[in-house]
C-alpha cells in the first residue's frame, strides 16, 4: 500500500492595506488560508506576505520577495506554494519556473476542498463545472499542472482528466454539465412548487463556514447530519421537516458556508442550490459569536447573499456558540429584523429561536374559541379535515370549538367567535 505523501506548502500573499479587508490579505485570511490548506490536507511550513500597493502582474512578488521565497522553499523543504489570491495562467507558469515547485491559488484549494466534499450528483456536477469555468482561461499556464492526474492539492475532483483535453472538448464538457444541472434545477423546482402548493413553509440556514449551521440543524429537527469543526464540513443541501406548535409543516435547509475570496465560478454553479436560500420564506443567518473575525463574517455573508438575491421578507440571525462568547451588546449591525443568541451545542437559547421562526415564517395560527349552532355543522366539520382541534364539545347551544386558524382560516370563522 502507498503511503501518502503529506505536501508540504509556504502560504503567499500581498498585503494592500485596502479599505475592504475582505479582499485584502491579513493576518485573519492567513489564518483561514492555513485552515483550508490543512482541511486539504497540506503541511503549512511558512507563510510569506509582502506589503505592497498591488500584486506584480508578471509574478505576483517582486524580485526580491521571490529570491527570498525560493530560499525559504530550500530551507524548509516545502513543494507547493499557496497563493490567497487569484492568480493568473501566466503568473502561475512564471512562478512555477523560477521556484522550481507548484503554485496553486485560493481558489484553486477551495475547488480541491469541494471535490473532495462533494457527494452527491448535484454536487460532483457544480464543481467540475466551476474547475473547468475556472480552469479554462488559465490552460496556457497550467501545462505541467494538467499532465499531473491524482498530483496533489488542487488536482483532485471530477473534471482533472477532463482538464489535459483542449478547449474544444472542455468547452463541450461545459455544456453537458450545464443541461445535466439544468435538469437537477427542473427537479429541484418541481420540489419547491410542490411544497409550496402544500402550504410548507422553508426556513434556509446560510451562513459563514464552521458557523454550526448542520449542528444547529441537528438540533432543530432531530437529525443526524454530520457535524464537525471544520471547514465546509458539509457540502450538499440538506433538507429537513420541522413541524411547529401550531401544526404548521415546515421544513429547514442548510446550505453550503460561505467564505471570503469564495470562486465566482463556485458561486454561479452552487447557484442553483443556493436558490433554496433566494427562494426561502425566512433566512436562518448563523453567525459564530465567539469569531473575533465575527463582523466580517456577517459583511461577507451579506455580500453574497445580495449577490444571490435573496430577498425573504425576514432574516433571523443566529448567534451561536454563546456558551463560550461574550454577551451581545450592542445589537451587532446586519441586514436580519430579529437576533437571537443561542448554543446550538447546549440547546441554550432554541427556545426562543423556535418562538422567533414560528413568528416569522408565514401563516402563522393563533387560538380561536367557536360556537357552531347545529344548523352550521358542516362548517366545523370542514375544519376537522384541515386545521388543529384542541378542544370539541357538544353542547346545547351548539358545537364548541377551540383551534388553530391561520388569517385566511380566521377571516372564514370569525362570525362563529365565542
């Protein structure tokens, strides 16, 4: 049995001290980056960071930062290099030829995470589609990377093979991955309407990765999603039943984290399910209280979902890990019209989280006490097929009620009031 070799990467950025420190290379990206090399399964052995205006677009460093980086790759015995910014096809090739080791980007390693998360059809489909999109303007730079099958960090996933055919065919390839997922949103659509005819009501958990979102989710409904601290811990869609107090069927989805830097072509395939989220009465915004990076997180997960154009009436936040975070004050800012600090790993706080969902998602039952005279049974006997009966009492003045009635149901009954 061959032993696998454990890559051994240097992490590489340019710090612009730009206003949006979204986009910028910080300590907090580095960290992250180191998290997403070690979820890929690389060793981090050194992290080089310059501080200059932009990146070279020849090869990203200056000179002297990339003689430095080659001594550092000597010394520290390292073979691949992570860059946290896009880079170029040209940039990749010129980098590569003058240290001697491989070169990967953000984008690249997070591909690599999908592909190797990915389980079901949907899923495998969305990300050869965003590695070959991403891959295809890059092929004159990526020439001693494509002849590399099963070579390491950022050469895994379904489209690897695909990627030493030429455009031609990868252009082909693209098509039929984009009419194969046409054909999963079709199905998908056909889901949502069918819920929605039903009068099921969707509640969606978004969020950034490693936020609790799976293990809120577990808690909520009783399942047994897998859970882990880690990065994207859970890649596909996942969607459960959750009936409330009112006897209301609602059903929650959790779907694929957010990160910062995330591929625009992972977001334009992963589209299709994340219109679970566009679609949903209420977003669910899961938010790690106890992150420093907290504030960022939420400005990055807002900016995607405009981007997504989400547009659910209400967004809930969630604040999870307050066990171990400090209190909330003041109300955190963000796009959500209710908050809630809970622990998803205690169940500390879901109580209120449920009383906050069965006011926010729609129609919403309350209590109503009925008198029916004999003359107008039919009438209570049409709510026997639809609605909640607490209570029912034959009585001399009639039949006594007591239900659960929605708006539209209340409007109908109201005349019976008692």
């Amino acid at each position: 049995m061959t032993e696998k070799i454990t890559e051994r990467a240097i992490l590489c950025g340019v710090h612009r001290d730009l206003p949006d420190r979204t986009e910028d290379t910080t300590d907090e990206t580095i960290a992250e980056l180191r998290e997403l090399a070690k979820t890929a399964g690389a060793e981090v052995v050194g992290v080089m960071v310059q501080n200059k205006d932009h990146p070279e677009t020849a090869a990203y460093f200056g000179e002297g930062k990339l003689e430095e980086l080659k001594s550092s790759i000597a010394a520290l015995g390292a073979d691949l290099l992570i860059f946290d910014d896009e880079l170029t096809g040209s940039q990749i090739r010129n980098i590569e030829d003058i240290t001697g080791v491989r070169v990967i980007d953000r984008s690249t390693l997070i591909l690599d995470i999908f592909a190797s998360r990915a389980r079901s059809k949907e899923g495998k489909i969305q990300v050869e589609l965003a590695q070959l999109r991403y891959n295809l303007p890059r092929l004159t730079g990526l020439g001693t990377q494509l002849s590399r099958l099963g070579g390491g960090i950022g050469t895994r996933g379904p489209g690897e093979t695909k990627l030493e055919s030429d455009r031609r065919h990868i252009h082909r390839r693209i098509e039929a991955l984009e009419e194969q997922l046409a054909e999963v949103e079709r199905h998908r659509d056909l889901l949502r309407g069918r819920r929605t005819k039903d009068g099921v009501v969707t509640a969606a958990l978004v969020g950034y990765t490693n936020a609790g979102k799976s293990t809120l989710m577990n808690r909520l409904t009783g399942s047994d999603i897998f859970a882990a601290d880690m990065l994207f811990a859970t890649l596909d869609p996942t969607v459960r039943s959750l009936e409330l107090s009112d006897g209301r069927n609602a059903v929650i989805v959790d779907t694929v984290g957010f990160i910062r830097k995330l591929p625009h072509h992972l977001i334009k395939a992963f589209r299709s399910t994340l219109e679970e989220a566009a679609e949903a009465d209420v977003l669910v915004h899961v938010i790690d209280a106890s992150d420093p990076e907290m504030q960022t997180h939420i400005a990055v997960a807002d900016g995607l979902l405009e981007e997504l154009g989400c547009k659910a009436a209400r967004t809930v936040a969630v604040f999870n890990k307050c066990d171990v975070a400090p209190p909330l004050s003041p109300r955190p800012r963000g796009r959500y019209t209710d908050y809630v600090s809970v622990s998803a790993a205690t169940g500390e706080g879901l109580g209120r989280l449920m009383e906050i969902l069965e006011d926010a998602l729609p129609g919403k039952k309350r209590e109503v006490s009925l008198l029916f005279p004999y003359s107008d049974s039919g009438e209570a006997a049409r709510l026997h097929d639809t609605e909640v009966i607490l209570e029912e009492e034959y009585t001399d003045a009639g039949i006594k009620m007591r239900i659960l009635a929605d708006e539209a149901v209340y409007a109908r009954v109201k005349k019976w009031e008692a």
